[in-house]
C-alpha cells in the first residue's frame, strides 16, 4: 500500500523536462541569449557582461522552470568546425531555437545554409524551429528588419518541411523579445509532447 501510495505522488510530484537547442552562427548571439534568459528566469544570478562572454567551444547548459515545466537549454558552439557536432543533440532535443544576426548580411547565405542543413536532417523531422532575427536593438544601416529575414527563412522551413516554425524579432542584449519566444517554446514542446515525450525529473 506504501509503495502504491508512494508511486501515485511520485508521478504527481514529477515534472516535464523539455531540452531546448540554441543554434546558429558563431556570433549570433547565442550564449548572450542564454546569459539573458538565466538572469529573467533563475533567482538570484547575475548575467555576466558581454565582455565576458567569449566564444563558445562545446557547450554552456542551463534549466528554467516556466510555469509547471522545466526548459532545459543547450548553448552550443557556432563556429564551423564545431557545427558537425550539432547532429549529437539532435534526437535528445524538443525544440530548436536559431540565432540569426540581424545586422550581418555579408553570412546571410551561410547562414541559411546551415538552417537548411538543421531542417533537412532526419532527426530534427517534426521538431518546432523558432527563428530569431538577433540584435534588433542595434540602429546600423546594413540591419535586416524582421519582415526580410522572414523572406528568407520562412521560406526555408516551408521548402523543407518544418512542421511548426515562425521567425520572431529579439534582443539577446536588452531582453526584448524573450518572453515572447519563450511562450512560443514553452506552447510548442507540450502541444508536440506526444511525438517527442518529455522526460520527467522529481
Ligand atoms: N547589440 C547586440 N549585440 C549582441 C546581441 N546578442 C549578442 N550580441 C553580441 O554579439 C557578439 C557575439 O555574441 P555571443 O553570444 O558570444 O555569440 P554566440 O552565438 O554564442 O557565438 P559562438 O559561441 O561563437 O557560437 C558579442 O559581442 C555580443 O555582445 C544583441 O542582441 N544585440
Ligand atoms: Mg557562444
């Protein structure tokens, strides 16, 4: 009976872990996003300056709880030789986030090129994409707006096949943006939940 007992409050008291990829060029801003999203989501931190933040080799990782889940984000390194590695994660994942630097026209090719790669993998089939135009807060005359980037990348993710993606403006800097991707992904990972089952953490 304890054991019934115990067993039945376990599975009440267990919650979803969602793992969330952040990819994208190195530059893009990813670990400057996972910086903003520790210092809204986690009490207490500090985000660290941008002058801290070096470029990434391997991984950065951090858990947020957003209502009665768990997003577990995985920051991984951008630069091309480390971009082979991506695929490791690709089946582990509920959800990828792709950084986009707004402001870099000259790797718009390379950029979507490597979106295409993410897209056309196997293992990434059924997974939500959300595409963020990055450094939206910067006032440069080579910036990207939002409906460009989505000329391009939207038409990527239809192209291949994505089954549920949406390109959206953010600021990794001053946090605009965030929550909003955050709904997105949060809304996204629980309504594919049966596709790709959550894992589930005491
Ligand atoms: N103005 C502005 N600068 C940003 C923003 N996001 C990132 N940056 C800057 O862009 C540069 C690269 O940021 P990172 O977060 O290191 O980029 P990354 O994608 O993690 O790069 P890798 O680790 O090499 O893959 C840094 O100088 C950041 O301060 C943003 O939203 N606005
Ligand atoms: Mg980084």
């Amino acid at each position: 009976m304890f054991h019934l007992a115990q067993s039945l409050y376990d599975q009440w008291t267990r919650q979803e872990e969602y793992s969330v990829l952040i990819l994208g060029l190195d530059n893009a801003g990813k670990t400057t996003l996972l910086e903003e999203l520790k210092s809204k989501y986690l009490n207490n931190y500090s985000k660290l300056p941008s002058s801290r933040i070096i470029p990434t080799v391997g991984q950065n990782v951090s858990t947020i709880q957003i209502g009665k889940i768990k997003l577990k984000f995985w920051d991984i390194g951008g630069q091309d030789a480390l971009r082979d590695m991506w695929d490791e994660y690709y089946l582990q994942c509920h959800a990828i986030l792709f950084l986009i630097d707004s402001c870099d026209k000259d790797r718009l090719n390379e950029c979507s090129e490597t979106l295409k790669n993410v897209i056309s993998d196997d293992k990434t089939e059924g997974l939500p994409i959300l595409m963020l135009a990055n450094k939206q807060d910067l006032q440069i005359e080579s910036k990207m707006d939002v409906a460009e980037i989505k000329e391009v990348f939207n038409k990527i993710a239809v192209n291949l096949n994505a089954s549920d993606s949406t390109v959206r403006p953010i600021s990794a800097i001053t946090g605009e943006g965030v929550d909003e991707a955050i709904d997105w992904i949060k809304d996204r990972v629980i309504l594919n939940k049966s596709n790709r089952p959550p894992i589930l953490r005491k």
